[in-house]
C-alpha cells in the first residue's frame, strides 16, 4: 500500500493543519488503498519544545504585534537573494527529518507548512531524499521558508504567485498549479451568490476560536444594530460565547465549536455575509461559497501580507472601526453596483484556478505515486503529459 506523509507544523489547530486534513479526507472518501499521516516534525522532534514555541508565539502576537510583524517581514518574507537565517538548529531538524522519512518510509511527501518543506528542499539537494515532495500553500503568497529547489509540486493560491514563482526562481511551468488554498471538499462550490431574503440580513462573525482578533469588542459594537443579524462563530473560547449569551439579544446568537464540515457549510448557506480574518483557509471557503467579505481585523504577519493581497485584488470588504459598523455593512450588502464588482472580482480570481475538483486531485496524486520510481533527478517531473487536467 503507497503512502502519504503530511507535513504541517505546531500542534495548534491552523490552516496548515486545516489543508493537510482537507487532502486526507479527499483521500479517505475517494480511495481505500492508501495510507495517510500527519505529522508535526517539532512534536516529533521534542515534544516540549513544540509546546513552549507554541505557547511563544501566541503570546508573541498577542501582547507584542508590532515586535513579530518586523520579525516576521524580517526573516520569513525577505528577497530570493538574502540568505535564510536557520543554519544554527538546521543540522538538528535536517538529522530529525531524514530519521522519520527513514521511520516512515513514505511514497510521497506534501508539505502544508514553510519549514518542512524547507528541510526537504536541502535533504534533496544533497542527495538524501528521493521521494517526491509536494508544497500546498495555505497563505494567498509564499513565504521565503518555503523550499523552491527539489519541489517536484507546487500547489498554488493563486495565477499571480505563479507567475512569481516562475519569474524568480525559474520553477518549471509543469511543476506548478494553480488550486487556490484547498478547503474541504464538504464546503461546496457556489456558483451563483444566492439573493438576500427579506428582513435582516444574516451575517456571520468568525475568528473567536484563538480569543484573538477582538471578535468580542467588535460584537459588542453591534449590540444596537437593529437592521441585522448576526451568528458569531465562538469556537472552543467558552468565555466569549458565554458573554455574547449573558446579553439575551435575538439579533445576536453565539455559536459554539462547529466539528464538522458538512455543519459548517450549512451555516455558509444560511448567511448572507461573513466577517472575518484574512486567514488562507476561511477566506477561501467564503469566496468558494460567494460570501461577501467583511475583514475586522488581521494578525501581523501572515494575516497582514494576505490582507494586502486581498484588497488590490477587491475580494475583500475592510471595516473601518471608527466608522458605523451597521451603515457599512448596509452599504454593501444593498448596493448592487458594489456587489457587482465584487462578484466580477470572485470570477476573476477563480477562472484562475486550473484544479479544483476533488476526483482531479486525486487522480493527480495517484499519478505522482505511480511515478515514484522515475523522479530521481532534483525532483522534476513532467505531469502534464500522463494527466489531462
């Protein structure tokens, strides 16, 4: 039986581990003759490791934002030509990765977060991997972590990161498709924008799953808002679910962790809006939904770079907190010119997508695993010839 390793990273529940679910159960639903695994190289690693980097990180970008948007920029988003500053603790998670690609003996690697997928691209290079490796992105850019030489695959967000992959480290058009960020299968394609009902408008606030972003401060603001609706998305942060419920309004109903995705895409079809962070994964089940987009807020960082992106592109809505919150969504969501634009804009962006149905991307990953004994030469591959996309 062939076998899948999938590569985020940290124990916290995020889109990188979102992505490398989403595969894993397209696989489960569409074949039952191979095997599937996710594992965090840092717990692998050292368990108590993982848990104080994690632990450093929220509390990094929760009390000191500005402090990790530097860093961030700094060392992850840097120019082609700068060097990466990982060679003190690289030789230790370079020996940690070649001992579980030894433990695992993988057929395929597929990698949903930078890190790992660095670590391959240098054990490929050096002539220590010769399995085929797949880079899924999870952010609408790519960070300069991300492994580029090696890369038998790369799944990409979007038509525009292809071309800068192309243009700036020369990767093989053959090597690279456009997916945009892969949701679950069980969030269904939306191909018209369904029409508001009468009444109220029904919008759903996300993002209180982490107690970051201030989805609670921004609901509070809507205590008095008359004209609409609003289901706010709690998560596992039982603090903020049980403040919104102490506040007994009918136009405002917190909701608790959803597990399941067939429940969660529900819940799209019952809104009329969302409201959220710009993180890769809910950003693209809302446009896969067509959901106008509401931003209230962005961690630094990632969220901010995906932000930037999102807006010149006008697939996003960005509310202006000292501003009306009830007059802004209103002026939107009644618009028809506004939302013309924007649907034009939902189009654009997904006409740029080249792979999106799920049998397609099973079809190309049983194509690369019965490959495997031909890619042994720095990871190149031709897939345009044996698969029709």
């Amino acid at each position: 039986m062939k076998k899948i390793l999938f590569l985020p990273l940290l124990q916290m529940q995020s889109g990188h581990h979102q992505v490398a679910e989403a595969l894993m159960d397209l696989f489960k639903h569409h074949t039952d003759d191979i095997s599937l695994k996710k594992i965090d190289l840092l717990s692998y690693t050292n368990k108590s490791l993982e848990k104080v980097i994690t632990k450093g990180y929220l509390n990094w970008i929760r009390y000191a934002p500005d402090t990790y948007n530097i860093a961030y920029k700094s060392f992850f988003y840097v120019p082609p030509t700068k060097k990466q500053a990982f060679k003190w603790y690289q030789p230790l998670f370079l020996k940690k990765m070649e001992q579980l690609i030894a433990e695992e003996k993988p057929d395929l690697l597929v990698c949903t977060h930078g890190f790992p997928s660095y670590l391959l691209s240098k054990l490929k290079m050096k002539g220590k991997c010769d399995i085929p490796i797949i880079n899924v992105y999870t952010d609408f850019f790519i960070n300069s972590v991300w492994g580029k030489e090696g890369i038998d695959l790369h799944f990409l967000p979007s038509q525009e990161v292809k071309e800068r992959l192309s243009t700036r480290y020369q990767i093989p058009d053959q090597q690279m498709i456009v997916t945009g960020i892969p949701v679950h299968e069980e969030i269904s394609k939306t191909v018209k924008r369904k029409q508001p009902k009468d009444g109220r408008p029904k919008i759903l606030l996300s993002g209180g799953n982490s107690g970051l972003g201030g989805l609670l401060k921004l609901a509070e603001e809507l205590k008095s808002s008359s004209n609409l609706e609003f289901l706010v998305l709690c998560g596992k942060n039982k603090k903020l679910y049980d403040e919104i419920l102490s506040w007994d309004l009918d136009h405002i109903k917190p909701l608790t962790y959803l597990s399941s995705r067939s429940e969660m895409n529900l819940l799209y079809e019952e809104v009329d809006a969302i409201v959220s962070k710009p993180g890769g994964v809910t950003i693209s089940e809302a446009i896969r939904k067509r959901l106008p987009i509401f931003v209230h807020s962005a961690l630094p960082g990632q969220e901010e770079i995906n932000l930037q992106y999102l807006k010149r592109k006008k697939l996003v809505f960005e509310l202006d907190h000292q501003s009306s919150l009830e007059k802004q969504f209103l002026s939107v969501l009644k618009d028809q010119n506004r939302m013309n634009h924007w649907e034009h804009a939902v189009d654009s962006y997904q006409q740029g997508i080249k792979l999106d149905k799920p049998e397609k991307i099973v079809e190309l990953f049983a194509n690369i695993l019965d490959q495997k004994k031909s890619v042994r030469h720095l990871g190149f591959v031709n897939y345009s010839s044996p698969l029709r996309i």
